[in-house]
C-alpha cells in the first residue's frame, strides 16, 4: 500500500482510509466493495466511497428517520494517524513530535533511530520526513503488532523508494544495544555489503524509555562518526532528565539543553453582545409593567376593601401575574439561544480545551561529533 | 566531502560566538573572517572539519607582531579545534555546581550574607589592565584566571553566583566559535536575536515544526504558499522536502503567491541552494495572475512559437530575443497551469493580509484531503478566520493551535526553567480541505438535526 | 472554640472524600451525615477537634447489627482521627517510590515488558466478593490487602504501576475524610469539581487571588463590584476583608451592583456569615437604581418620616407598616448615596455584560488612584475594554494579565507536572483611576507630541 | 504615615507618593513643600501636587519647548510598590504573591513568619491581608534597610491598629531558629504578657530561603498549636524541592502539593485590515499605470530608434519612472502608518510581552496540626 507515502486522488478498493466521525472518533478503515462502515446512525458502504476523491463527504439517510448523516474518508496522515489512535497508548502528540524532527533537522538526509516504537506513532512522522528510520521495541507484542502496521501502512523497507524506510527490530536496547546482525528478530533485510551486520550510522537519535541513561553508552556502536550527530531523551520525570544529563556528560555528548513543550488547542465560541443600555432598558421595561399592575391591583383594592394597610409599602410580589407580559428581552430571556444566533449581535472569542494536555516529557538534546579530525 | 556534514568552502554557515550571538558568513576560500572583538581566521583553517565543530582561536608570537603593525586591523589568529566533551574548564564548572557539598566549601559563602554591593569597584583591575591581559593573551581562561585573583570579594560569593560570574566572564574573554549547518531553524533564530521580529512575523521554531508536520510537507508534494517572511517560510518548506541536498531525486515543488508585483524570497540567498534548484522548485505567481490569470488565447495573442525551421533560419541577436521571448511565453503557460489546473497537496500561508477573504479562495485548488495551515502572529486573526471557515462545508475542523517551548538551566543540581523567554511565536490554525457531498434531497438534508457531525460548527470538545 | 480554628456545630464545612471529589455540609447538631460508599458518621463526634482534621469511619459489631436491620439506609459508623503525618501506609507508599532500588525489586517487574493487558479479567476477586468485604471490613486498607493478594498479574507490574494500581484502590474503598474551613477557594473549587464552570464564569483560584491583590482589597474600603457568579466574587471579597471573622471590628463595605432586577448572591448561603453581618457589609443595588437613581425629593414625595409624637399615637398595625415603610425610605436614602455620592476605593467586576459600554460608567465615582480590575473568561472581551480605556484619560495604563497555576505530582523520584489540567482560569484587565489635569492651554496641549508618558497609548512595553 | 494603611484622599505634605513617569518608571516620593520632582523633561513642583486629590495627574510645560509632560501621583498599594522597585533585587511577584495568600487563606486571622524579608515587597502584601506579620532578615544591611521602610511606610507595629502589624527580626531561621526574645535583634515590643519571649502562634509560613529544609525543623516552636497550619517554600531550583518535600515528610507536614505560577501581561495592539480584494486592485493599479509607460516608451522607441531589440519582451525595468503616480494606496504604502490611523481598518488583537517570565519559583505547600486532640 502506498497511503502514507504518495498523495492520492482517488479513494480505491483496498486503500487504507480514516474515517473521520468527529474530532474524537477517527476510525481507520480499509476500503472493500461490497462492506459497510457502521455507526449509531447507520452504515456507510464502502461502494458510496470507492472511486470518490479523497476527503469526499459522504451522506446517508439515518436509520428509522428522514434526517442525514455524513463522514468525511481521508487519505492517513502521520498527524491523523495519531488523533485515531485510542488515547490510553502512551503517544508522542504532534507539539511534541514537530518540534523534535525540526530542532533534530530531521529529513532527507537524517539517519534515525527511535527506540522504543510504542503506538508506531511516532515512527509514522519519521518515515514521512527521514531518508531512513531504525525503530527497536521491547516488547514482543507490540513489536509484532508494529511490524504489521508498517507492513500494512507500506512504510517498512531499505529506502529504496520514498517513505518505504522503516526497519523495526525486537530489542531491549538497554541491555543489548542497537546493532543489528544475522538471526536478530528484525525486519532489516540483509543485502549484498551488509551481510553481517546493518551500517546504521545514525545521526539522529529519539530515546523514548524509562532509563535513557542505560542505553546512551551503547550508541557509539551505530551513530555516524564522520558528522554531526543530534540526539533527544524523552522522560516524564525531572530525576530521569538528571540522570540522563549525567550519562550524556560521561560519554562525551554536549551542547545539552532540556526544554518542555507545551501545546494547546482553542475552540473558537461567540459570546452574546450585551450592552448596559439594553439592561437599563430591560429593566425599565420590568418596571413599568409592575407599576402597571402595581396600579392596577391599587384600583382593584381601592374599589373591593378598605384603604388603610397593606399598599404600595414596596413589598409588592412579583410573582403576581402582571398586567402585560414584558415585552423588551434583547438578550433573549426565557429561551435558550443559539451561539451565532443571527438576531443577536455576538463577539468572536477563544476558549482553551477544558482540560489541556499540561505536560508530556521533557526533552533533552544533545549532539556528538565522534570523529573531530579534518577531512582532506 | 559532503557540504551537509562537512565544512566546504563556498558555503553559507552560521557561527555561534562566544556572546551566544550568531553570524552568517560565506566560506570564501582563502579569505579570512573577521569575528570582532572574538578574533579573526582563515577560512581555509576549517575546511573539511565537521559541521558543528567549535574552534578557538589563537595568536602565536608571529600574530602578536602582525598586530603591533596593522593596529586597526582584527589580526588573523590560528584556530584549533576544541573538543567540548573534554573541555575541563566545562567540566569542572559542572562538577562544581553537582557536588553539594562545594555549597558549603570554605571558599564560597553559603549566601550573600555578607556581600552587599557587587558592582565593578570590587574588581580591582582596571578596563586598561584587562586589555592588556588581552592583548598579550594566550586564551580567555588566563585573563579570567588574573581576574578571579585581583576580585576582592570573588570568595564571599555563593558558588552560584561565583559560576554565574565566571560564565559571564568566560563568553566576554573567550575565543571560541562553533560552525553549524545554516539550517531554516538556525535562520530563523538568527534573525529573531538580531531583532527582525516583525519581519518573520514573530514565529517560532516550534510553531513551524508543527506547522511543517500538520500540513503533511514531503519530498513529493506540490504546495501553495503564502510567505510573507522575505522567504523564511519557503526556506522551512525546502529544508523539510530537500535538506540542503540540491542533487536530490525528489520532484516536489512550492508554487509561492506573492501580493506584490515581485515575490520577495530575499532569505533564501542565505540558503545553500542554487538559482537553479530554486527555479526547479519554486514557481512565484503573483495574486493578481493567480486569481485572474490570462487565458491561453491571451497568451499565444502576444507570441507565436515559431517552426524549428524558422528559428533556424534567424540570425544571432533577433534569434536570442525570441528565444527569451519563448521563455517568456513557456512561463507564461506554466502560470496557467499553476494558477488553474494544479491539485494542490497542501496550503500553508503566513501573510498580514485579511484571512477570512483570502483563504477560502486560495482554497480553491486544494485537493480533497489535504491540509491547509495558517500562520498568524495573533491568535485574534485566525479567531476570525476559524469562524468563516466553519461556515463553508469546504472546510474540515478548523482548529486553532499554540505551541511553546520552554528551555530550562541544565546545571545539574539547579534545574530550573530559564527565568526569562521570549514571549511571542504565533499560532497555527489548521484544517482540512474535504469536498461536500451534494445533498440528496436538498430541502430534507437541509432539515437534517441530527447529523453525526454538526456540519457547522465543528468545535474542538 | 473558635469556628475559625475548630469544627463547631451549626457550620457549614467542606468535606474532602477519598473518590477526590468535594462535599459541603451543614453540621447539624446531634444530626448525622452521609457520604454514600463511604459510610456515614454523626455530627457530634468530629465536634471540637481542630479545621482540617481527617476521619475515618469504622463500623464495630454493634455497627453491623444496624446494618443488618436497615438494609437500606447507610448505616452510622464511629469514627477516629487519622494522623496522616504518621500513615504508616502512607509513608511506605513514599518510601518505596523514593528508594530506587525498590525499581529492581524482585517483586515488581522493570517494566511492564510481560504485562499485556491489565484489566479487570485478572482480578480474580468478583465485586461480589469484594461487597461482601467491604460489609465486613474493618479498614479499606485490609479490602486492598485481600484484593492484593489475589490479583493474578500485581508483581507482574512495575512499582509505579503498583503504586498507581494501590492508590485507585484506596481512593475506592478508604472511609476517610478531611473536614476542611469552607474558604473562597474551596467554594470555587468545589464548584468547578461539580462542573459549574459556566457558574462561576471558569475563573480559577489563581486569578481571584491576583484580582483580590490588585485590587488592593483590604479591611477597611468601601468597594463597587458586579458579580456575574452569583455570590463568589463577593464571598472572595468578603473572606479577605473579614476572614470569616464575625465579630470583626472593621468597617469595610462591598456595594453590589446587579443587572437583575433582584441581585444573585445565593452562593453566600454556603459561607458562615450570618444574615445580619452580610446585611452590614454588602450593599445591593439595581442598575436602573445606580445608574439612574430617584431624586431624594422623589423619595421623600412617596413618605414622609413622622414626628415621635406622631409615631407614639400610632396604633399597633398602622405602627408597624409605618416603620415597615421607614426602614424602606432610609435604605431608599442610602441607595441613592451609594449612587451618586461615595467616591469608591476600587471597582471589581465579573460579569457577561459587555464592557466597554459598562466599565467607564461604573468607574464614574471610583476614586483617583484606585484600582479596577475587570474579570472575564475571555481575553477578547478585555481586549476591546483596554482599546476603550486607552482612549480615556481617566483610566492609568489599562493591563491584560493572565496567571496560570501548574500543579505537579510530588513523589520523590518521580517529580513532574501533573499530565493534564483544567485549560482555563480567564484573564484580568487591571488599571487605576485617574484624574486627567486640565489642559493648561488647550490648543498647545493637544499638540504634545512628546509627553513623558504618550496619554492616548500607553503600552505594556 | 498612614500611606499604606489608610485610603487618602487628598496629597498632604509628608506622603510618601509614588510617581507614575510610565509602566517601567514609578518612583517614591515624599512630599515636602518647595521641592520639585525633576525629570528629564522639566520639573514638577511638589506644590502643583499637594492639595489635590490622589491619581491626579500633573502638566508642566517642557524644558525649552512649547509642549507638555504629564505625570501621575498615586498613592502606594503593594503592588504598585513591587513594581517601583529596582528589577535586579530578588523579588516576589504578584503573580506569585497573590497565589500564596490566596492560597494559605491569608485573611485578618493569619498570623504570618516570612524568611527572608529580602526586599521587602511581599511583606507589604502580608501586611495588607493578615493579622500579624513577622518576618526574618538573616543579613545585616538588609535587615536595617527593611526595619527603616516598615517604619517609613507605617506597617511595623503591634496590630493594635489596621495594618501596622509587622515586626522583622535579624535572624538565620536555619541556624537560630523563629523564636524571639528580648536582647534580640528586632522590632518586636514587647509588652507585659511577653516579656520575655513574643508569642508568635503563627498558622502561615513562607520561607523564602535557599536552605527551606534547615528551617523546618525550628518552626515547631513557633506554630499554631490548636489550628491547621499552612506551609509555602518558595524555591528556584527543583533539588530544592526534592530536600524539601523529604524534610516536610520527615517533620510531620501534610496535604504537599507543588506548583509553579506563571504570569503574563498582554498589549492591546491592533492590526491593519488588508483585504484580498484592495491587494488585487492595487497590483491592477501599478499594472495600468506600468502599462501606460511601457505604451509611453514604446512610442518614444518607435519614434526615436528601431523597432528590432529589446522591448516588450516583459524585462521592463520597474525603476522608471512610470507617467502618472500610482494613486490606489489602500494600505497606506510609502509612508509609515499609526497604529489605529482612522483612514484605514483595523483589527484588535493582542501580544504577550516580548520577554515573559518563564520561571520564579517552584511553591511547595503543606500543612500541619499539632494538637490532634479534641477540644470540650
């Protein structure tokens, strides 16, 4: 498959599609004639999608009603890749994940290594940028499960072709570090001059695991010696970050620098205009139409008993019918509006998610020139 | 040697000096560089050293009579490469600062409780005397050595204060300079220190990283730009596609609307690519010939191509006139093309005109699918922005984004966010470009209460 | 015993439940409160012991009995005090989480490396069982024990997952509870925790303190405010001034200017002052009343006030509605002071109205040199207010500030910000009231070009 | 002086004023009869001011010049104080300050410690707020300056009236501990039922000290013992939170929580309207009028030299001077525009400072109750 490494037009049989439902429900789905994509409010089929251009709505009457439902069939991106995974996988997030591969320089010429692949999240962003991903996981389910994926997402391979680049491996790099030879679990393909051993030669290096500083002696083995090499630490804790700094500092990395990143998200709302004259007006409109029935209950009094307690002592109740129903309500009492309703004024205004991502890890960088000799 | 590792000459790097400002310079071989007060050096001293090498320079006794001579002129000093992770002096200042028990070492006070005023009376050499030590200087770290011994109260001073000092006095004495690849995020720092604010419309790194991935930039894309940043924006977008290699196999391109008569993309002479590859790569269109371009009939009304008999048979000047007009005429077509046919992989714009206007049409030629993002020094613009686009079925989801990056002190034992940054960044509204589907029966689907997706308002909750 | 110090009879306190989640109870003497699932207690036993206390509910056989009878009514548990400085639990939590070599334990794995799916399916007990337990428990810490014990995978996790895994539980099943002073704070925390977040206008505990100093709000001013927030901008105002202190000696007064026909402060039902006290010291007025307040002469048109002589020949009845309709006549007299004679010591406002149109009106009578300082949730509405303000002299260097709190996790060994918080906290606008001087010579003023301070324009930079 | 304590009306001679020059220049001033407050555009004369109200604003004509300068005399609050103070000293800012007395409910009942007293700012505010402020200065000249300002502000005194309720002692907390006693340092009177010792009682602490750890162990003999206590360090670095919270578990504190504040100020700025539409009819404009030339120099070529090189071959050179001016300037283009220039459109917006204050402290909270018994 090709859908995260070249653009597409149309939508075809067997694409792998996300189906964006809502900001929070994006479902990746593979196109099959003749199948459905279901939800609450109906299915979807794939026949109404195929052969459509990507990024079609696609409508269809809701069940039981004589209303419309609509989807939206989007080509994968990295980035919406990330939004459709289920949130309770720990997740490099997109402020975190930019910031990395632009401070890092991290394109057509980065060498990278990421360990661990976790979601594969983060792998997807690498392989679209990087001339070649090597991507370690421990864990030997989630390294199955990623290798599948970047099977299925047509980015695994020897970078022969654009965004085909990604060579995963099943390791504890901590312990067993990162060179990849014969008989390893790995989806590296050996070829003709690297029969042995992978030449990695990394110059770009993201750590994503719990003791950074265990697997930071084992880089020299695979990092490019004849340049530049840049590397980041991804922790949670503030401990991890010194920990990691002592590593870096022994083992001869420098320009250190940690920096948090912090990304948030703004709604964009209207608040209803409303101005004090219209409240001194409302206000005065309540007001005469209690005196009206102010004086109108005093006329009835007046006529039915006899005059001497009781009235215009300012106690008058107000939930006494009055005589007219109030007729001045400029900020719409007594229903709810609608936010933008047109015959209201409103005033465009932003609202940060209410709960925000408040911290992620933090990020130490550093970068190393193995070899300091001159070229000739 | 490859001009992405290596330092070769002919190339646009960027130094760090030791004030922690930077400088672009040319390598013009043979020529030497002059860093001010930092010294001078050859450079053909640096060639072939690896991009990212830090140097100092020094001046032997040879050096020192060049400078009696040529008074007004910064002598050309030697350098030698310096290994960082080796630098003693770095690494005893750190292992100062992680041992605690140095706080409460006899020579540093365990507070300034008995220090009042640390100002210059307390350094006892003189501004003459300091330039002095200079001029006879074999490197900073002496200088600043003399003047540790010569400040009265150095001792009185926390080990925190006494490191701040020494740090000051290091970056003002110190010879040093590092080489770095001149990448788009090394230009883009370069021009916010020297105060070009308003001219990269106070981005961020971190904002067109986010920028960069949220438009899905690849080698392969074609895209529509925006760059109200003298060609900052479209450097980012190269870097992303090509990273600097100008032999690449990649055929991606940025087609760039500019709103004046000429585009300005004055930035990209600091890049390292040639006019060629930019030409390759890089088609500039101007508003008004992208959203009212002549018609091919207009065109070919100015100019006929001729048979390849013809301009066989022209002679010299009359045959390079029509061979510039025919240029002329090809480009013409190819702005056509640009302006009218081309599906565009992505939109990503960074300009002070009105947005709600803008974008909607720019949108036009967006393919079905692809990102469109947008940059704006306020948040206020894109507010505005957000809500039209939320109202044009056209539109995916608009959102609007802020991210920050906060550096923090890595001196182990005082970790702590830096004091102070710099405040502003900008921020990103971004969306998708989606085709709406006609609706079946328009008065029905217009009545639609319930659709899965409120169409119009597509909010982030 | 000091109701400021003490848990006192008749209080309203807030409860702090081991679920996280907040309670404000009234403590009826000799009455009992419940708290769900975690078990009920009577008012009299946690009498006399200091604010802040925390509890936990036990159940003894007798307890039990009760329980069997009234199956359906939670049954009244006793209850001890915890010292949580010496929760043995407690401390071993910390020190497993700061020893690092608890990481390398045999009983917790390094990493979730052979942990596939932690779920419910490993944990063998059923909620039956657990239920069972919980009616026969004795402490929460011993239903976690048992659930420990037979959770198939728990030494399968890291210590951090551990921990995690042992303080959800305890949250869920410990029977203790913290009585806390129902400050400001807590009230609005517990309001948001309740999801009143459009309430209390999404202000958070940081902004009110900011607005509360900026104000300078103290003891002895007499302050004008609107309150959009039903009461808690007041009972924050309130609470600075006085402390909940009763009795207290200062004079300070808060005018409340409503937009409502009848003021909103139904949020003051929960503080501890009594009717008479707010009565005292906050002042209700109606816009309409403010802004366009009777004449005394009308006033004095609908009532005049009786010789002693008069009032002392009047009949019980016609007595009573007499001094009925005085008290209303002299609080008619008062109201029109507070609008059109007090010259106020600051003006704070927390309402949806819009601005720019309100604040100008209402600073009227704000004395020179005092604060405003206007809360919104938005910064757009505060935005077009100081383009309002800049362009009138009698506002001083109008501010948008913003503050943010950012709560960390405070386990040794594992510091860090929390991973999420609320998002929003809204934004002040703060400037002081002024005085413009009279243009000494009106043409020549105007043509100022170079004041020391530019009037029109005053920036934060 | 009863500047910080009492709302003043008018100016009197021997205020202590603060003159608002602008947001980054407030000075203290004194008012005394005959003097001039001189700046660098003329002076004012402390007579223009005495005898006015407060926040008026006072107009000289400038030094040499027919124009006018203005300044405004305020009255001090805490705040404005803070920030009258030079910016190299340690302070703690508002956003800080009103946090923490928020925060540890720093009402009329709070009885405050404050280690260090530093500048003296924060005491301001406590003094303000609280019952009872005693505040500690471990160094000698500081402890002097701050005694002389408390005396000159009007705060240093026993709380037997509003706000002069401050005593500042000259102490290491860490090494001698928060007790006071006669033949100490210190302002503190005492009276016939402290003779000997002062009865402290304090229920808020904030230590602003680099050591907060060797402090807590001495506050017991200053605490509250029948009331929950609170509890504020206020710490640069996070190893010093690290010491801290184990010194809290260790001495018995409770409820630890940890936070930074982090305050930004926003200019209101605005930005200029510029349409799409206005953009495209002024490229027409420059379009017609660069026409026209090329018409203009096409007949002056025609008629003065032949017709076979060099024109219409779209290499014009725009530098000529074209015939007519280009009139359609819908931004204002060849002179610089004032923001707000009613000639033109304009958009609100704002922009945070170009330099915020990322970090000040992190501010651990906890809190204690001695006694745990219940009283009758």
């Amino acid at each position: 498959m090709t859908c995260f490494t070249e653009y597409k037009d149309l939508i075809q049989e067997g694409d792998l599609t996300l189906i964006w439902i809502s900001r929070n429900n994006i479902r990746a789905v593979v196109m099959k004639a003749g199948e459905n994509f279901n939800t609450r409010y109906g299915s979807f089929p794939h026949n109404d999608m195929i052969g459509k251009p990507y990024g079609s709505q696609i409508a269809i009457r809701t069940k039981g009603s004589n209303k419309f439902a609509f989807i939206h069939v989007l080509q994968p991106t990295p980035e919406l890749w990330t939004l459709s995974l289920p949130h309770r996988t720990q997740i490099v997030y997109t402020p975190d994940s930019s910031y990395i591969i632009e401070r890092m320089n991290c394109g057509p010429n980065a060498r990278v290594i990421e360990a661990g692949t976790g979601s594969g999240s983060f792998s997807h962003a690498f392989a679209r940028s990087a001339q070649k991903l090597f991507t370690y996981e421990f864990h030997q389910v989630r390294y199955e499960q990623a290798l599948e994926e970047f099977k299925d997402h047509g980015i695994l391979g020897d970078a022969s072709k654009y965004g085909e680049n990604v060579t995963i491996t099943h390791r504890d790099v901590c312990e067993n570090g990162f060179r990849i030879k014969q008989n390893d679990t790995t989806s590296f393909e050996f070829g003709e001059d690297e029969e042995i051993e992978a030449k990695i030669n990394a110059n770009v290096i993201f750590l994503d695991l719990p003791a950074p500083w265990d697997a930071i002696p084992n880089l020299n083995d695979v990092i490019a010696s004849d340049e530049k090499v840049g590397l980041c630490c991804f922790s949670p804790c503030i401990e991890q970050v010194d920990k990691t700094l002592e590593a870096l500092e022994k083992y001869g990395w420098t320009d250190v620098e940690m920096v948090e990143v912090q990304g948030k998200q703004y709604e964009s709302r209207r608040q209803m205009v409303r101005t004090l004259d219209d409240a001194l007006n409302r206000l005065k409109d309540i007001k005469s139409h209690k005196l009206e029935g102010v004086e109108r209950r005093k006329r009835l009094l007046n006529e039915t008993i006899n005059e001497s307690c009781g009235i215009d002592d300012g106690s008058v109740d107000d939930k006494r019918p009055s005589t007219g129903k109030t007729k001045f309500n400029p900020f719409g009492k007594g229903f709810r509006v609608k936010e933008g309703d047109k015959e209201f004024k409103w005033k465009d205004v932003t609202k940060v998610e209410s709960e925000i991502k408040s911290h992620t890890s933090y990020l130490t960088f550093a970068s190393k020139i193995v070899k300091k000799d001159r070229l000739a | 040697m490859d001009p992405l590792k290596h330092i070769v000459a002919g190339q646009h790097v960027i130094l760090k000096l030791p004030s922690n400002n930077s400088k672009i310079v040319e390598l013009k071989p043979d020529g030497s560089i002059s860093l001010g007060k930092f010294g001078s050096f050859n450079v053909n001293d640096i060639l072939g050293y690896a991009l990212g090498t830090t140097f100092e320079i020094y001046y032997n006794e040879e050096n020192q009579e060049t400078n009696q001579t040529n008074k007004n002129k910064n002598p050309v000093g030697q350098v030698r490469v310096i290994d960082n992770s080796k630098d003693t002096s770095a690494n005893e200042e750190s292992r100062a600062t992680s041992e605690e028990n140095d706080l409460n070492s006899m020579d540093s006070s365990l507070s300034n409780k008995n220090l009042i005023n640390v100002g210059n009376e307390i350094q006892k050499m003189t501004m003459d005397e300091i330039e002095q030590l200079k001029k006879q200087s074999v490197s900073g770290n002496e200088i600043i050595a003399k003047m540790i011994e010569s400040h009265g109260s150095f001792h009185q001073k926390t080990s925190h204060s006494q490191e701040k000092y020494l740090k000051r006095k290091k970056q003002k004495f110190s010879k040093r300079f590092t080489v770095n690849y001149l990448s788009s995020s090394a230009l883009l720092s370069f021009l916010l220190e020297k105060g070009d604010i308003q001219r990269v419309m106070d981005m961020s790194e971190e904002s067109m990283g986010m920028l960069l991935n949220l438009a899905n930039i690849r080698s392969n894309g074609t895209y529509l730009c925006m760059d109200g940043t003298g060609g900052l924006l479209v450097y980012f977008l190269l870097e992303r596609m090509f990273g600097g290699d100008i032999k690449t196999k990649f055929t991606g391109k940025i087609v760039v609307i500019h709103e004046n008569e000429h585009p300005n993309l004055d930035l990209l002479k600091f890049s390292n690519y040639p006019e060629e590859f930019i030409r390759d790569h890089v088609k500039t269109i101007s508003i008004l010939d992208y959203f009212e371009p002549p018609t091919v009939e207009e065109i070919q009304q100015g100019f006929t191509p001729l048979s390849k008999e013809e301009v066989h048979e022209m002679k010299g000047n009359r045959r390079n006139a029509y061979f510039r007009r025919l240029k002329l005429y090809k480009g013409q077509l190819e702005m056509v093309d640009y302006a009218t046919k081309v599906q565009y992989d992505g939109l990503v714009v960074a300009t002070t005109l009105s947005l709600p206007s803008l974008i909607p049409r720019l949108s036009e030629h967006v393919h079905g699918s692809r990102p469109i993002v947008c940059y704006s020094q306020f948040k206020e613009t894109l507010l505005e922005l957000s809500h039209t686009l939320y109202d044009d079925l056209r539109f995916l989801a608009p959102s609007i984004v802020e991210t920050r990056c906060r550096p923090y002190q890595t001196i182990r034992g005082k970790l702590h966010p830096l004091m102070t940054m710099r405040g502003g960044g900008g921020y990103l509204l971004s969306c998708n470009r989606v085709i709406p589907a006609p609706e079946p029966e328009p008065v029905q689907a217009k009545g639609s209460e319930e659709p899965i997706e409120t169409l119009k308002k597509q909010k982030t909750e």
